[in-house]
C-alpha cells in the first residue's frame, strides 16, 4: 500500500464507522487533525462515542454522504453494490479498504505491538493493552472486541506505541508494518481462502519476516515452531514449560473464573499473576503479554495489577448475568480449537450442568470442519445448535446444522425448513425455541454458554429476560 495516500487529505468519510475495526481507526485519524464523517446502518453505542468525538454520522448509507470527501474508506463487510460504496468507486477519489488504512496506520508507531494467531487474538491484544494503560503508558490500540478501562474498541495517545489485532483473514496482517510480533498459535481455519494448513503457516511466517524488532512466539505450539524454522530474527518464546523463556509454574484453577499461577522467565521467578479469566489458553495468553512487557521496559508490578484488572474482552467468556440460580455465559468462540479451550475450562467449573449453545458460522468452516465440531461439541453436558449463519457465504455447500447434530449423540437442534431463506423472523423464531428449551430445562447450579462468533449472544439475553420473569 503506497502510504503517501494519505498526503494532503483533509477529509476522510468512513462508510460503516461503526464497525469495531472502524472506530478506532476513527479515533487515531481524528486525533491526528483529519476532519471525519461517517455513515451506518444502525444506531450504536460506538456511534454515541464516534459523535461525542464531534464527528458527523450519517444513518443509512446512500450516494450523497460522500460529499466533500477526498479519501474513503470502508470495510470488507461492505457489499460491492452498496449505493455509497458504487458512489465512492464513480467520484475519483481513492476509497481504501480498513485493512489498507491500518496497515498504513501501524507504519506511523515505533513501537506496533501486532498480535496474531488463529485463536486468542482479542484477549491477548486485550490484556497486552490493560497492561501497558494501568502501566500509564499513553498509547493507542486497536482491538477486535470492547475492552472496559479504554471504554470500547480502541483508543489514542500521544506516545509511539501501538497495539493492534492482526487478522490473518485473506491475508489482511500482510499489509501491516510489525515492530514486535506476537504469533499465539497457527491453526487451520479460513480454509475456504488459504485451502491448506501449509499455506496459513507460509502466511505467518511472511508476517514474521516483515517484523523490525523481535517476534514473541508461542514456543509450545507446534506448527507456529515449524513456520518459524531458521528465522533470522530476535525471538522471545512464551508456552507451557521450562523450555520457553516464559512459562507458568504452580498454576491453579479456583471455582469460577479465577486463575493464579507464577510468572516464570528462565529459571527466575517473577511473580504470581491473578486472572479473572479461564483456562490454560488464558494462561498463555497472559504470558504472551508479560513477554510483552518485559521487552517494552514494563514494571512487573504494573503487569501483575494490569493483568489482575482484566476481567475479559467482551464476548470472551463474558458473564452476562446470574438467574434462577442459573449463570449465563457468552463467547466468541467459532472454531473447534477455541470450542475445546473454552468448554474444558468450562467443564473444570464445578457446575452442575454445562448447557453449549453453538451458532455455527459460515457454511464452508462448518462442511471442511464437521468431525472436529461434532468432536469438541460432546464434552458439554448438553449440546443445542442453531441453524448456520452463513454472514458473507451463500449454501453452495449443501450443509445444513442437522448434519452436525446427527454426529452429537444427545444434541438438540430445532430443524427449519431447510430451503427457507434466512430472515430475521426465521433467526427469531429459531433463537426463541433455543430460550424455551434452555428456560424449561436447566436447573440452578447450571451454566449456560452461547457460543459463535455471530449473534448468539442475543439468545443469551433472551435467557435471562425469560428466566427474570418467571415467578
């Protein structure tokens, strides 16, 4: 990307500033003296924060919000007949997608901490981020989900670091410009784009190769190791063990959502780090992060306190509420990977029932993956699938969710008639047949977990309005 795009431009137009990997790209922009507007479709809470930034925000998207403009930019999500888009591609003026504007963006930092990996992005950048902002540091950050103590997905500062969510997705992480990298794990997903294992790991390791300063890796992960083989770079690894430089010694999983174990470095103790969080895969998480900070000259005492304040990312395993003696969990967990980590963690709880509800998303990950999520999806208690949201795909895939359940011995699914199309009404109707089912039939000492990078979310809340109503 030619980063003199930007030279001379005073007014930049965001076709879905709402997005959460538009606004804070907004935020930085913004406070770099760059007068913004922007359009959506629906109202948000990030367009309450966009406009208190003074930032004109147009509802519905249509030819005339372009006006004035000389660069825009949009998201991947934006469909290629969508009014302002074709309005934009007709005016002249350059239109950027996100992915192109960030890289730009993380080439403006000395220090662009870029975090990376099929699973745990969020939570890594999102831990690294607390960190560094209890520590005082005054950085910006760009995060693929909300975190609390910066108030939502993103934040500006005046200093020259920089931490940002690296998506492997088409290859979006190769137009970033990576000071220190952190690789957390390769694994096969976004088959439908890479079609082989090999060819992630080729792609991670083109992400390393454009890295200035030094690459923190997962020492204990297998194919990150692999790709990384004979990398003439500085190399920090983090991983389960003492053959990493960071690893985790007397590590103990309390009820609940509660972790403490020793920060090791070599053979040196650090200190005991506390985490709001579950799980092992959050036990290397945090470690990434310490070895983050340990690079950047952070007090290990700022680590322990950033660490022990971090109560997750939105959608990580986020608690939503606690009904009828009935918790109520939510996380973005959409790959069988990920599915595993979270509901062993989930297992390790002590509650006395585990209820997964599961949103497949796309109908390619769920056909090239089938057994693995028919395989992660028996450790629950009770499995309940709804049907496949397909986001950006349409079924060419003859793959519907009963081809799953059918391989889940006591899964539960309520059958659509497979050739209606996916409307709202169909997703509603579908949604509160899962609530009912969840509502009659988990007892106290439960817990329920929605699952899926999509909108399950939403069945979650139904849940607790429901169960908060019943006498």
């Amino acid at each position: 990307m030619n980063n003199s795009i930007l030279n001379g431009k005073k007014h930049i137009h965001f076709i879905g500033i709402g997005g959460s990997g538009m606004y804070p790209l907004a935020q930085i922009l913004h406070s770099q003296g760059y007068y913004l507007t922007g359009s959506d479709n629906n109202e948000t809470e990030t367009l309450e924060a966009v406009r208190k930034m003074g930032i004109p925000v147009f509802i519905g998207q249509r030819a005339e919000n372009i006006q004035g403009a000389d660069l825009i930019v949009h998201t991947a999500a934006i469909m290629e007949d969508n009014p302002e888009l074709m309005a934009a591609r007709a005016s002249g003026v350059p239109v950027l997608e996100r992915a192109d504007l960030l890289g730009i963006v993380t080439s403006w930092y000395e220090n662009a901490v870029c975090v990376t990996g099929t699973h745990g992005k969020t939570t890594a950048t999102s831990m690294i981020t607390q960190i560094l902002y209890t520590a005082g540091v005054d950085l910006s950050a760009y995060i693929g989900g909300k975190l609390p103590c910066i108030g939502g997905s993103g934040i500006a500062g005046k200093s020259d670091t920089l931490v940002c969510e690296s998506c492997e997705f088409e290859d979006h992480f190769l137009k970033l410009s990576p000071d220190i990298s952190v690789i957390l794990n390769i694994d096969a997903d976004h088959l439908d784009y890479f079609g082989t294992l090999e060819n992630i790991m080729k792609s991670f390791r083109k992400f390393a190769e454009m890295t200035s300063k030094v690459l923190v890796l997962n020492g204990s992960d297998e194919n990150t190791m692999k790709a990384m083989e004979g990398i003439n770079k500085q190399i920090i690894t983090f991983g389960k063990d003492s053959s990493c430089d960071f690893w985790p010694a007397n590590v103990k999983h309390e009820n609940g959502l509660l972790t403490t174990f020793d920060a090791m470095y070599k053979n040196e103790k650090l200190g005991e780090i506390t985490l709001h969080v579950a799980g092992i895969h959050n036990v290397l998480n945090a470690l990434a992060a310490v070895a983050v900070s340990h690079f950047l000259g952070i007090d290990f005492a700022a680590v322990q306190k950033g660490l022990s304040e971090f109560h997750g990312a939105k959608r990580r395993f986020e608690k939503l509420g606690y009904e009828k003696g009935i918790t109520v969990v939510d996380d973005y967990a959409h790959h069988p990977t990920e599915l595993e980590a979270t509901l062993r963690a989930a297992m390790e709880m002590n509650f006395n029932n585990v209820w997964a509800v599961f949103q497949p998303f796309t109908f390619s990950r769920t056909k090239l993956l089938l057994d693995d999520f028919a395989r992660v999806l028996q450790i629950p208690d009770h499995a309940v699938l709804t049907d496949i949201m397909g986001s950006r795909e349409k079924n060419t895939y003859g793959i519907f969710t009963r081809h799953l359940a059918e391989k889940i011995p006591g899964c539960i699914w309520f059958p659509q008639d497979e050739s209606a199309e996916w409307t709202d009404e169909r997703k509603y109707e579908n949604f509160s047949q899962i609530c009912d089912h969840i509502c009659q039939n988990a007892k106290e000492g439960d817990l329920v977990i929605t699952l899926g990078c999509g909108d399950a979310y939403k069945i979650a809340k139904m849940i607790l309005k429901k169960l908060s109503e019943e006498e």
